[in-house]
C-alpha cells in the first residue's frame, strides 16, 4: 500500500507548460509501476504516460508522445510529469497510481493506488 498526492495542476494557456509531481509515502517506489492518466467531464479515464524504474521502461499515450515526459526522482519518492506545448483538450484532472505488480500498463483498473488529482485547465 502506498499512499499518493498530486500537486502541480493549475491554469495555462495553450502553448504553455506545467510540471505536476506525485509524492509517494507508505512505501518507497522502486518496486511499483507509477502511472499517469487524465479524466475530463463526461469522459472515461485516460492514460497519459507510466514509468517503471527496473528495466527503465517508459510507456506514452499517442496524444502526448512529444510533448509530455515523465520522470522520477527516487532520493524523494516523487514521480514527475512536465506537460509541455498544452493544448485545451489537455484539460483535465491528473491522476498518479501505482501498481505494484510494476506492470506498467496502460488500462487503469491495473493499477492498486490512487491519488485524489490535480486540475489542469489549458485555455485558448
């Protein structure tokens, strides 16, 4: 069990960046797949991006690949998303979760934790 907290979101014009965090406690993450996914309105979760540090795998959605990366710093059990060149439909609230199958899986209900979510908000 490990428990997670978004922070970061915020609102930015198209073309802008933010960089979100997901600080990790209960566990350290060395042995969990950390994943990232998005959820707007009226819409189905969506993955994002995860990151699994044995093997080094990185895994990106199409809608994001180019633009968003992520990374992670062990020394402070954070995991890290810089979104760059945001566009509206980016909108959105950010999710972290961690599945300590470290399966680095792309469909949400793999994952075992959650955090509560950050917004972000990318106007025109």
């Amino acid at each position: 069990q490990v428990q997670l907290v978004e922070s970061g979101g915020g609102l930015v014009r198209a073309g802008g960046s933010l960089r979100l965090s997901c600080a990790a406690s209960g566990r350290t993450l060395n042995n969990y797949a950390m994943g990232w996914f998005r959820q707007a309105p009226g819409k189905e979760r969506e993955f994002v991006a995860a990151i699994r540090w044995i093997g080094n795998m990185i895994l990106y959605a199409d809608s994001v690949k180019g633009r968003f990366t992520i990374s992670s710093d062990n020394a402070k059990n954070t995991v890290y998303l810089q979104m760059n060149s945001l566009k509206p439909e980016d909108t959105a609230v950010y999710l972290c979760a961690a599945d300590r199958t470290s399966s680095v899986s792309r469909v949400a209900h793999e994952y075992d934790d959650w955090g509560q979510g950050t917004q972000v908000t990318v106007s025109s």
